[in-house]
C-alpha cells in the first residue's frame, strides 16, 4: 500500500511555527510520514522530530533552510564550474544527508543543480515562457533555447557528475537513497537523456531518479521533453515522486486544483512504497485533506 508523505512546503505559515503542529495537522489530515522541505529552518525540523507523531520519510536538500550570502541556501549550485561555489554547495548538500540519516529517513532528493546563472540558456528558456503565457507561437522558441540548453550543458554536467560521486561516498553508508529530481526550469540537471550517464555506476539503492509530477509537466507543456520520457530511460530506476497540480506553467498546487491528467502519471508510479505531496502553503487547508481521497481514486 502507498504511504503518503506530507511535505513541510506547506508549513511556511506562522500557524506552522511549531513543527509539532504541522506533524499534527498531517496525522489528523490522514498523512502517514513527513518530508522536510529545503523551506524548513532547523528549529522547525528539531520539533517535528521530536515530537515522534509521524515519521520523517525523506529530507529535501539542502535542509535545514540557512541563509548564504544573504539568500537563501538552496541558490547554492551544485554543478557550478567555480570549485569553490561546487564546494559549498556540497557541504550544505551533505549535512542533508546526515541529517536524513539522525531522523531515520530512506531518501534524499537533490536539485543536482544547474548551467550558471548567467548562462544565455536562462534568457532563452525565460523567453519561450514568456511566449507561452501570453498565447502565442512559442515552439520555435522553445526549440533554439534547448539547443542552446545541450550545447552549453557538458562542463556544469561534469561538475554535477563529481558533485554526485561526493555524495554518495557519504549517503551510501548511511543507507540514504539520493533522489535526482527532475527540475522546473531547462537550464537545470538532469534531462531525460542525462540520467543513464548520471546513475551508471551506482546501485538503485544508492541513486535513483526522483519524479516532480508538475516540473516533468511544465516542461512537457513547453515542448522541451515528454513527460514520460524520464521512465524510458535505461538502467534508472524511480525512487520516488512529488505529486503536485499544474495550472499553466505555475506548479505546487494542490492535486484537483490544476489540470494535470493525473491518472496518467498514477501509471508509472503506483509501484512505489511513498509519494511525497509537494504543496505549497497558499493552498486551501480542504484541498490538502482531499488529496489522499483523491489520488487513491485516480490509482496511486
């Protein structure tokens, strides 16, 4: 049977200050276990452990949420070039997986990050959205900017190989599973076609892939990928899954609330023991209570 898997992203409310509440809230909303978003401080993530009411199933990297340079630690990149920046965001990377190893947790889900910040394959992803929400012809568009996407992509993608190999070094022992998720915005690791490369080498219990149902959607709806494109990928195995709904390109909402074909996805991941419900905190309490219902009715 499926567990279903709350995750902290909908904690960012001051009626979720105390992490023993959220732990509550997702008990008495019929939740079975907890993942900690990288949105989550560590006083938040000491409480919810604490308290002991639901398990931690999964950590989301890089938690425990701390500020670097006045942002937020997630901007960290770990396929940057600049080994110093690579670096950092290791070491924040490998506190999550210690982390998920003191509270219990089987996985850990990495962004494995991204072609740098000024990298052109930024503006030209951003271009095509643009297109895209305004109504008009954005395929062309789309297409010069993947092109530039896998062109520019081999140095930020042998800084992410290295990056992978660190982390395992540490998770393996630990028993820790590193998820790679598949990511919202094109110039970020992996595309389909970079997985294989990604996980040979490792075992499915040391890496797998990591499926963001409403990313793997948003750039399906662009024209960059098919959404199911990650599951025909040779030698990758799934290790788990964010459920969220889509409504245009704007994602994390909660499952009814978009117009993702849901069962569709329910296809490819109703073998798995959990799936994390990735929800973002201006959801409706209802809908959030309604989700396990819901996905059950469409086979999950």
């Amino acid at each position: 049977m499926t567990r279903f898997v709350l995750s902290t992203m909908y904690a960012q409310t001051a009626r979720f200050d105390d992490g023993a509440e959220f732990a509550r809230f997702a008990q008495d909303a019929g939740y079975d276990a907890i993942e900690i978003s990288h949105s989550t401080p560590a006083e938040k993530i000491e409480a919810i452990h604490a308290a002991n009411i639901l398990p931690i199933a999964s950590v989301h990297q890089p938690a425990p949420l701390r500020q670097v340079g006045g942002r937020p630690n997630s901007n960290l990149n770990l396929a940057a070039v600049d080994e110093e920046e690579r670096k950092l965001a290791v070491s924040h990377t490998l506190d999550s997986i210690r982390l998920a190893g003191e509270v219990g947790a089987d996985a850990v889900i990495v962004h494995l990050g991204h072609l740098g910040g000024t990298s052109r394959a930024w503006a030209a992803d951003r271009e095509a959205r643009r297109l895209f929400v305004a109504g008009t012809p954005h395929r062309e568009a789309a297409g010069r900017a993947l092109a530039v996407r896998l062109a520019d992509a081999p140095p930020y993608l042998e800084s992410a190989r290295k990056t992978l190999a660190e982390l395992v070094e540490v998770a393996s022992p630990l028993g820790v599973t590193l998820g790679l998720e598949s990511r919202l915005n094109l110039p970020e690791f992996p595309l389909p076609s970079e997985l294989p490369a990604l996980v040979d080498g490792y075992t499915p219990e040391q890496v797998g892939y990591w499926h963001d149902v409403g990313h793997a959607e948003v750039l399906w709806r662009m024209g960059y990928i098919d959404r199911f494109d990650w599951f025909r990928e040779p030698g990758v195995r799934c290790a788990g899954a964010h459920v969220h709904d889509v409504t245009q390109l704007t994602d994390h909402r909660a499952p009814g609330a978009g117009d993702v074909e849901l069962a569709e996805h329910a296809r490819h991941l109703s073998g798995l023991d959990a799936v994390t419900l990735e929800i973002n905190q201006h959801q409706p309490e209802e809908q959030v209570r309604m989700t396990i219902p819901l996905l059950k009715s469409l086979g999950f």
